[in-house]
C-alpha cells in the first residue's frame, strides 16, 4: 500500500537568468513505513522534488503533476488546506539547523509552536509534558533546562535533534529529509542517522530521504532513487542498486568513492559536470559525460527499463537492441584531458630525510571578546617530509585549520616551533629575510572557492596574480601566456580566461585556485578541505588532479579534511585532531587498520560502509 | 549589572563635560562678535575703549579657561548666565520655548514611528504588488522634498488659498484655547511627519522583507503556520529590537530637525532660538542649548547600546559564536 | 536501425550558448536617468538655452506670472526665473556633487582607518562617528554655517561634505572589516602581496559598489541641505543664483500670492530629487536577489 504516488511532476521556475526546469517528469510511489533516499548531486532537483511535494516552493515556481497521498491530490491545494496537513501529516527536516531555528526564541517554545499549531486547546502543562517527552526521545538530555536556552546555546547535532523533535511533534506519517546531515560532522552524522532510524521504526514513518551522500543513504535507505538532471534515472531497492547499478550514472557514482579505488593510482571519475537545468534537454541529458552512450542517447530520451520487479533503470543500454555492457570489466581510470606537461624536475634537491616543516610544540591561542581566552592548538608536533602528502584529520573546532594558518603565517602570534626548511616561522627577522622564498614556496587553497577568488576579478589576471605582486616575469614569456598554461595544466580550457569566478562552477574555481597556487611552482601546499564544497563526481576530479600534480612537481601536501575515505586514499600519513590535539598519527595503513586513540577509533566506526549487504 | 548600568552613567556625565569644552572653546573662537547680540547696531559706534569696557563686564577679556571655569561653576547651580540677546537669564528664555518644540516633537515622533511601522508592514505584506508599489513611489516622492518647500506650499494652499488653517505661531493673538493651538500645530506635524515618515517606512519594510527570506521561515512554513501568523510571531517579531534601538538614536534626529519647520511656520520652540544663539554668539544660550541637544543625543545612543546588547538574544547568539 | 544502437561515447558537443542578457534598458529606471540627463545638459548648455540674462533685474517686470516673454515669470527683483533655472542649476548640481566627493573621501579615509586598525581604535572611531550621526545633519550645518557667517559656493559645499560622511563611513568599515578576514585576501598576503596592494585591488573595488548608493543619495541630499541653507538666508547669499537661493524670496511671495516664484523652483527641485532617488533605488536593489517562500 502505497503511502504516496507522484506522478509526472514538474517543477519550472524562473530565474533572472532564464527558467529553470528543475524536475522534469518524476514518478514515485512510497509505501506506508518505507525509507525511500534520493540520491543525486547538486543541481539535480531534488531539493526542489521534495519542496513541492510540501507546496514549499517560491511563488514564482509552477508545479504540475500529481501528488497523490492521504485521500488528496496535493499539487492543487490552496494554503489554507495546507495548513492542516504541514506539521501534522508531512513534516520536513532541513538541511542547515543553524538557520532554520528561529535563534530569537527558546527551543521550547519552538517546539510548543508545532504542537499548538495544530491542537490549539491543549493545556500549557500538557503541552510541556510533550514538548520534555518530545526532547528526550531525540536524545536530548536535562530537557527542562534545555527547553529554555535559544539555539545558539545548542551545538550542531543538538540543533538538528531539536529540529527532529519539531518535525515528528505531532506524529506526521510522512517525513521528508533534505540533507539531513550535510552540515554536521562525521560523529554527529552518525549520531543523527541513527536517532533518524530508531525513530522511524517506532513510529512506522514514511521517510523520503534527499542527500548526495551515498554512504548515508546507503545505511539508511529500503529503497534508492538515483536523480539527474530533474529525473530519476534508477530506482530499486538498496542492494540492488549498490550491488547491480544499472545506469552508468549510477555506476560511475558508486565507482568513484574512494572506497573502490584503494591502492590505485588514480580515482575514477565521470569526465564533465552535471549539467544547467535552464536548458532544453535532447534525449539523455547523461550522454555527453556517457562513456557508454548510444547513438540513440544523443536522440530519444530513454523510458525506464524494467530490470526486476523493484528494480528500473532509464538506459538505452537495457533495451534489448543494445550491445551488452559489462561496467566493472572496463575500468578507465584517467582522465581523458590531461595532457603530458613539462615539468619541475621531480627532486627540488633536498635531501629526502630531512622534514620540510617541522613542527614542535605548537600553541595557539584566540582572545575572544569578553577577554576569554580560547585555545584552538594545544601542543601539537608534527612534520612533513619533502614530497610526501600528509593528512590531517578532525571534526569542526578541532584546530586543524588554525594548524595550517600558523604554517602560512596568516597568524604569527603563537607559542612553539615552525620550521619550514629550517627558516623558523616563528622569527620575525627570518620570515622578512626569506619573504621572497617563503611567499613562492608555500601556498594554500582553500575550502570555500567562491570567498578565495576576488569575485572582481578575472581568471587570467587570478591566476598569474603571484607573478604581478613580485613583479616577477613568467617562464612562459608573457602573463597572458603564462596564464593560458596554467589554466590548461589543470584542465580548463583558454575560454575561461576572461571570465570571473561568478560565471564558474564549484569544481572550475577549485580547479583555478589550485592553478594559482601551483603558478610558482611550491615546495609545500596546503590545502584546507578543498573538496568539502563539491559534488561527488567532482571531488573525485579534483582529487586526481592534486595527485597528478603532485606526482608531476614533486611537491609536499598537507592535506586537511574530514573525508575520511579521501584522505586514506590520497595521503602516505596521517594525523588526527581533536580539541586542538594531535591524538594519533602515522602510516595511513597503520591508522586505519589498527587505530589505537579511542576518538580516532569512534572516527572511523562513524563513517557508513558501502558494501553490497547492509553490515 | 550595576557595573554595566554604572559605567554607562559614567561615560555619560564625561561625555556631557567633553562636549560642553567643546562648544565652549568653538564658539568663542568663531569669527563674529558677541557684543552685537547685547549691545545690538550700537556696537559700531563704540569707542574702543567702550567696547574694552563692555567686554570686561560680561567677561569676555579673561583667557579662556577662567571664562570656563566660572562657567562650571555657575552651571552647577543651574545658573547658565544671561542671553545676550534677550537679556534675561538663559534657562528662563529656553524653558520658556522649550514645552513648544517638545510638543512638535514628541507628538511627532510618537505619530512617526507609529505610522511607520505600519506603513512598513502594509508594504511588506504586500510586496511587490500594487499597494506596495503605489505607497512606495508616494514615499519617495515626498521624502525627496525639502522640508521647508513642504511648509511653503502647505502655508500656500491652506492657509493662503483656502484659508482653512492658521499659517504662523503656535496660537492666535489673545486667543488660548485648546482647539486653537491644536488648529496651529496640525501644518507644523505635517510637516514633520511627511519628513521623516517614508525614512523609516521603507526602513521597517525592507527589514522585514529580510526577515521573511531567512530560512527560519521555511522551517515554520512547514510546521504548518498560516502566513499571518509567520509575519507577525517571527518576522516582525524578530526585527523589533532593532527597530526599537533605532527609535533611541532617532530622537535627537527628530526633535532638531522641527528648527526648520518651527522657522517657516513662526512656531515659538527652541529651533530658532538655536539658530540665533550661533549666528549672534549669544554664548550663554548657546552653551546650554548644545548641552541640552548633547545630552539627549548621547542618551539616545547610550538607550540603543543597551537595547541592542541586552535584549536582542541575536547578538547574544553572534558573541557565543566567536567563541566556538 | 541498429546503428542508432552503436556505442558512441561521449561525444563533444557546443558548450551551452551564453544565457541571454537582459537589454541595458530592462530594469533601469529610464525615465529619472533620461529626466536627469536632460536636465543636466540643459544646465550645461545654460547659456544656449536662457532667454534672458538672469542676473539682470528688470524692475520694471517684477514680479509678472508666467507668459510669453517671462516663460516661468519674474520674481520680486524682475529677475527671469526660466533662465534663473537653468543657470542656476549648475551651482546647485555643482555643489550636490562637490559636497559629496569631499563626504566620498573623507568617508573611505576614516571607513578605511577604522575597519584596519585594532580593536580599541576602531571602537573609539566608530563611538565618536556614532555620535556625530546622531545630531541631526541639517542642524549641525546650519549650526557651523552660522558661526562661520558669509558664505560662497566652495564653503557651502565644504560644510556640507564634512558633516556628512558618518554614515558612509560606517559602512565602508564594517565592509572593510569583513572583507579584511576574507580568503583571498588572505591569499593574496600569503603571496605576497603587501598593504596597500591588498588595499587598491582587493578591498576598493569591493567596498566601492556598496557605497555607490550612499554616493548618489549623498548628491541628493547636499542638494536639499543647500536649497535649505539658503532659503534660511544663511546659505548662498541672493547675488549668487541657485535653487535655493531663488527660494529664499519665497517666503514674501507667500503672502502676496505670486504662487509661481515657490512653486516652480521648487518643481524643478522635487523633480531632479525623484530622479536621483530612483536612480539610488536602483542601484540598491541590484544587490538583492533572493526570493521570498511566503
């Protein structure tokens, strides 16, 4: 029995730049106590899929197709008639706790809201009964005192716990989830999948679950609907679409987690980026980055194929004209633009004993307003070995990036030892002597690619910016040049020169940052979560690209995130933060075979498995 | 708390003496001569040795910090000293203006941010459609127009042309009711009102058109809220605060600013009597009146600070924030 | 039938063509840019356009409604307030934006100082800029205009400009401040790149759009504070023409009906104002995008 059926929907918006066909003919039945995920990455429209499910899209958007649950075609009911179901019969988890907590009032009284909301006539003392009960099941404890304090007292994972205990307030039979635990962290993560399962059970709720995070719909879902571009190109249940994917999309999404490409020399990635949904699509919109598309592809959009009874796909490849395609026999690994450059000879001759940072003992501490002191680094020591890529690992707060900022320089008020190359950090003189080296050798990219690219500017002047500030005369003759080059070192073609970092996807301007970066040829890079930001099948590009290059300069990364997955892949070290210390480190092998530290332990018990069987 | 509230006092009380230093030492450097507030046209016939004469007497001669500490300590005792001018003690000729301008004033501010809040949220409600549109063109229209020029062709068209309303003073000649000081100060709050009105309107709608694109919203939205009730419970009720420290800082705003529409209408407050004191350097009116408007400008701003650091739990929320 | 089935990869295709832009005149404000423009130009070229010599007056012709020989009429010194109009718009566009190139640079100076600086003198600037802009602007204009006396063009604009860039400061500041922090800017030092480089290519450009609202409204209201001054006779005194000062004989004509002496000055006025203003409106609401899920 199905709980609810969509049918043929639409969602069309508008933009300033154009409208936006954000799903495009979806169908969908879930039944009463299931867990469908739908798995896509951004841009896909599956966001928008589950907003107008709940009416919740903008005014300018225009939904059409049927939606079909509790007796009611939902699609065409006006606000007034939403009222009664929102909050009561569908309620909905979002994405960020931080911003959609109301943070001028208690998390209480927020709680109270959707209960009184739809029981107008409840008693104060029930309703607090309910609002103690309602904390406690999501795991919150001392809800009494809890309930008074505002959000901004809370941390993440309590956040988003209250934000649970408001969506299943009145005992809704639907949930929807938009990317429930994208903005926590890893044991959080955790945390929350688990509370979301616990709860689900209880209550036989019907949970629609909306993340680009295979591994977390992989622990979580019954069935999985894989979306791209506005449609859903496969659905089934979870093994069968983890264990036989049948769409290459599919296919090339599982195949590019790290986790299939332990001790390989590159990760596998689908070639391309996942495409603007202003457009009129031709047949499949998957084809152009479809190493196995079909003539008919570039043609005829493909219906969806029936494989088993759960289990269909949208593929020509499935139609029985089609030549059979075996996806785990051809395994491409690297990318087709990545052309043979010249480059620095690999040894900088250094000797290869001898660390190119070393750090002991480092300290740093923030002054907070309020003349509290917060210490971010507490006694770290480590050190980087020339050409060697070294991870460090952590959640939130745990001082990783501060690490770093001390290694640039950013700040340079802290306790301990830098040494880069044997040119103490911490030395004020040192560092003015050797600026000209210090500024060339080391350089750093970052998270957030749209706050590390002026946005005024354009690609080529970003790019050879290094070279402008030192007034310094590039090895390809002239900036523009030397700009071209760089551009196209690291797969971009010279079209983008003009443009600014507005006009670029999420991948293109990680992938300027780091043709920045690599312009003066450094000995050491930094790189600070450079992927966090990115789709999946980027990451993986990106990720290739850093190896590549660093196979090719023979330079030094010092590598921070929290994908655990990506950082055992890539790294020859690693190092794990917690609380501003270093808890464990060594062979990357070694950490994750044997951890030993208890948090480091936790940190990799935390992260879901993809395997073909539920664990 | 009582150190927070003490230190807030204390600023205050050095401010108020910093400030009356201040204008002090400005107004007796400015070019232009105290004696023709006193002595009138009269001065130019004076001999030098009369105007020695007459400086000496109202201590203009001494250096600088001796006029100002007599100053101090005469002030203390509420004695602010002469207008030079109107020869009578300053405070008479102030507290004498000063219940006009307040009136015009307070009445005026409370009208203000009354209609502003929901002229502000009338448009909110209506964004972009129509309503909002045509109050929004309206506004601009007549926030772009001088004040004084407002007052001309009100004067022009209701009091010259249709003779409906008195055009000068704050009541007619020998004639003190009610009704006719109400009847006189209906042009002059027009005036005020129309000035300052669409500032802070389009100010509280914009507010809250931001409240209403936060993602909070979306999260009540789906608890089922009707739209009303979001507007009102979260949006408006979140920009309240700062609506709230903005009334503080905009006291002094509105009350000095009626000095234009109480020239033009030939209403008796404290506007014009500002205005001579500095053209004429009738120094003692000066000094009390700058310490006057000083006071209520530093309290205004001082009522804000505490409004914003005590009671809007989001700045609370931003300094936990820099902790983590 | 069957080579419709061929596997073909990925095949290279166009890029998606440029998303379509909107023509320059879709979302500007064209009537106030067209109104203003015209009537800078007939400012400009005031020369070409007067009818009569403004500064003569013809006794003989005071105070005549408007007609065929006076196009707007005389006002109480048998000056031709149409050629009043335009000669004397230029003094008081030219002071408008006088006034507020001085507010501009005074503004980026202290905006700039504060945002940089350390925590204790920023406080101290912003506390002291905090509490100019409480008093009331016109006020203490009128109230520096007072003591200083006399007045010309340059003093007027002068006076106007230092008393108004407080808010303008502000906001340069705390755009300063954050851009300080921001990443590539941080880059930039970590290659680098020192003070002032960081300053002239970096923050400038970025603060630069977020106080081009406050600029043109700035024009706006130095244009209101000298028609203000003046009319209160502390401003341009009569010899000098402008806006203002033509309305500073507005006060008699009240009485004595001559009801186009105030009213068309003060058009002109009202009229240049809405049109600065929509153009300022503009300008802000090219910064906000996002749509409202209400």
């Amino acid at each position: 029995m199905s709980l609810i059926e969509i049918k043929n929907l639409n969602v069309n918006y508008k933009t300033t730049r154009g409208e936006v066909h954000a799903v495009r003919g979806v169908n969908l039945s879930v039944a009463k106590g299931e867990v469908l995920a739908i798995v896509g990455e951004s841009g896909c429209g599956k966001s928008a899929l589950l907003k107008s499910v709940m009416g919740l899209m903008p005014a300018n958007a225009v939904v059409t197709g049927q939606v079909s649950a509790f007796d009611r075609e939902l699609v065409s009911l006006r606000e007034k008639e939403w009222q009664g179901i929102r909050g009561k019969q569908i309620s909905m988890l979002f994405q960020d706790p931080m911003t959609t907590l109301n943070p001028t009032m208690t998390i209480g009284s927020q709680i109270a809201e959707a209960l009184l909301i739809h029981h107008p006539k409840m008693e104060k003392e029930k309703v607090r009964k309910r609002v103690y009960e309602l904390l406690s099941l999501v795991g919150i404890k001392e809800p009494e005192v809890r309930a008074k304090q505002y959000p901004y007292q809370f941390s993440g994972g309590m956040r988003q716990r209250s934000v649970l205990a408001i969506a299943i307030a009145n005992e809704p039979e639907l949930l929807l989830a938009d990317e429930p635990t994208t903005a926590l962290d890893v044991t959080v993560q955790a945390q929350i999948l688990g509370l979301l399962q616990e709860i689900q059970k209880k209550l036989n709720m019907t949970t629609i679950l909306v993340s680009h995070d295979l591994r977390v719909v992989s622990s979580i879902a019954d069935r999985v609907a894989v979306m791209y571009a506005g449609k859903i190109v496969e659905i089934g249940t979870r093994d069968e679409i983890f264990g036989d994917p049948k769409h290459p999309y599919t296919w090339g999404l599982l195949r590019s987690l790290p986790e299939y490409s332990q001790g390989k020399e590159m990760l596998f990635t689908i070639p391309g980026m996942p495409p603007d949904l202003r457009q009129d699509f031709v047949g499949d919109a998957f084809a152009p980055r479809n190493r196995y598309a079909l003539q008919i592809d570039y043609e005829e959009e493909p219906p969806l194929f029936a494989v088993s009874d759960t289990h269909k796909a949208a593929t020509w490849l499935l139609d029985e004209r089609a030549p059979r395609v075996d996806f785990s026999a051809m395994d491409m690994v690297h990318e087709v633009s990545m052309e043979e450059h010249e480059h620095a000879p690999r040894n900088h001759g250094e000797d290869p004993e001898k660390p190119l940072v070393s750090i002991n003992h480092l300290t740093k501490d923030f002054e907070l307003p309020g003349k509290k002191k917060m210490t971010a680094v507490k006694d770290v020591s480590f050190s980087i070995m020339p050409g060697e890529i070294f991870g460090l690992v952590g959640e939130s707060g745990s001082g990783k990036s501060t690490v770093a900022r001390c290694i640039m320089n950013a700040y340079t008020d802290f306790e301990g030892e830098i040494f880069y190359d044997e040119i103490p950090l911490h030395d004020r003189m040192a560092r003015r002597r050797e600026r000209r080296r210090l500024s060339t050798e080391r350089q750093m990219i970052f998270q957030d690619s749209a706050s590390s690219l002026n946005g005024r500017m354009k690609i080529s002047d970003i790019v050879t910016e290094p070279f402008r500030i030192r007034h310094e005369k590039p090895k390809r003759g002239s900036l523009k040049k030397e700009a071209a080059y760089q551009l196209s070192y690291v797969g971009m073609d010279e079209g983008y020169l003009n443009k600014h970092p507005g006009e670029l996807s999420g991948g293109q301007r990680q992938r300027v940052a780091i043709a920045r970066a690599v312009a003066t040829d450094p000995k050491l890079l930094i790189a600070d979560e450079p992927i966090a930001a990115l789709d999946v099948s980027i990451q993986a590009q990106i990720i290739n690209l850093f190896k590549h290059l660093q196979e090719e300069h023979g330079f030094s990364i010092l590598f921070i995130a929290h994908d655990l997955a990506m950082v055992r892949f890539l790294c020859d070290r690693v190092g794990v933060m917690v609380d501003g210390e270093m808890v464990e480190m060594g062979e990357t092998e070694e950490i994750f075979a044997n951890p030993r530290h208890a948090y480091t332990k936790e940190l990799l018990a935390a992260i879901p498995k993809i395997g073909k069987e539920r664990p | 708390m009582i150190r927070y509230y003490g230190g807030k006092i204390l600023i205050f009380i050095v401010s108020i003496f910093v400030l009356s230093f201040l204008v002090f030492t400005v107004s007796r450097m400015a070019p232009g001569d105290p004696l023709v507030s006193y002595y009138g046209d009269r001065v130019e016939k004076m001999t030098p040795e009369e105007r020695e004469h007459a400086e000496n007497r109202l201590g203009l001669r001494d250096p600088i910090l001796t006029q100002y500490q007599r100053f101090l300590e005469k002030s203390m005792q509420g004695d602010f000293g002469i207008s030079y001018k109107y020869k009578r003690s300053a405070t008479e000729v102030v507290l004498d203006r000063l219940p006009y301008t307040l009136v015009l004033g307070g009445v005026g501010f409370v009208l203000i941010f009354s209609l502003a809040l929901l002229l502000g949220i009338v448009c909110a409600v209506h964004e972009d459609r129509l309503l909002d549109q045509i109050i929004c063109k309206v506004g601009t229209v007549t926030s772009c127009i001088p004040e004084f020029w407002v007052s001309l062709m009100l004067i022009l068209i209701f009091a010259v042309e249709l003779k409906l309303l008195p055009s000068s003073g704050a009541h007619s000649l020998r004639v003190d009711t009610l009704s006719d000081r109400l009847l006189h100060l209906i042009l002059p709050m027009t005036v005020v009102v129309l000035g300052h009105l669409w500032y802070y309107a389009y100010m509280i709608r914009n507010k809250i058109l931001e409240e209403i694109r936060r993602d909070y919203v979306l999260l009540a939205k789906a608890k089922g809220l009707s739209k009303r009730k979001i507007l009102y419970r979260h949006c408006v009720r979140n920009m309240i605060p700062s609506y709230l420290s903005l009334m503080a800082i905009s006291v002094p705003h509105i009350l000095g600013g009626t000095y234009i529409v109480e020239t033009v209408f030939s209403f008796p407050g404290i506007g014009t009597l500002a205005y001579e004191s500095a053209r004429f350097h009738d120094y003692n009116l000066l000094m009390l009146l700058s310490l006057l408007s000083g006071m209520v400008v530093i309290l205004g701003n001082m009522v804000a600070q505490i409004i914003n650091e005590r009671i809007d739990p989001r700045i609370q929320a931003k300094e936990a924030m820099h902790e983590r | 039938m069957n080579d419709r089935f061929q596997m073909v990869g990925i095949l290279k295709k166009k890029t998606a063509s440029e998303v379509k832009s909107h023509p320059w005149y879709k979302e500007h404000p064209v009537i106030s840019e067209v109104l203003l423009g015209l009537l800078i130009l007939g400012c400009l070229f005031a020369k070409g356009i007067m009818t009569k010599d403004p500064t003569y007056m013809d006794l003989l012709h005071y105070a005549t409604p408007p007609g065929k020989e006076f196009l707007f009429g005389t006002d109480t010194m048998g000056r031709d307030i149409f050629s009043m109009i335009w000669y004397g718009g230029r003094v008081s566009l030219f002071i408008g934006v006088l006034s507020t190139v001085i507010t501009t640079v005074l503004a980026i100076l202290v905006g700039s100082i504060s945002g940089l600086a350390s925590e204790r003198v920023d406080t101290l600037i912003m506390r002291f800029t905090e509490i100019l802009l409480a008093i009331p602007g016109l006020l203490l204009i009128i109230f520096i205009q007072a003591i200083l006396g006399q007045a010309n063009v340059f003093s007027i604009s002068f006076v106007i400009g230092i008393t108004g860039w407080m808010s303008m400061a502000k906001v340069i500041r705390t755009e300063v401040k954050q851009l300080r922090d921001s990443e590539y800017i941080l880059a930039a030092r970590m290659m680098g790149g020192n003070f002032f480089y960081v300053l002239w290519h970096h923050l400038a450009p970025n603060f630069i759009s977020s106080i081009m609202f406050m600029v043109v409204m700035h024009v706006r209201s130095a244009i209101v504070a000298e028609s203000t001054l003046s009319f209160m006779g502390i401003g341009l005194p009569l010899e000098v023409i402008s806006w203002g000062s033509m309305l500073s004989l507005s006060e008699k004509a009240l009485l004595s009906g001559n009801w186009w002496i105030i009213v068309i000055p003060g058009l002109f006025l009202v009229g240049t104002l809405v049109c600065i203003t929509q153009i300022g409106n503009y300008i802000r609401k090219r910064g906000n995008t996002t749509q409202s899920v209400l």
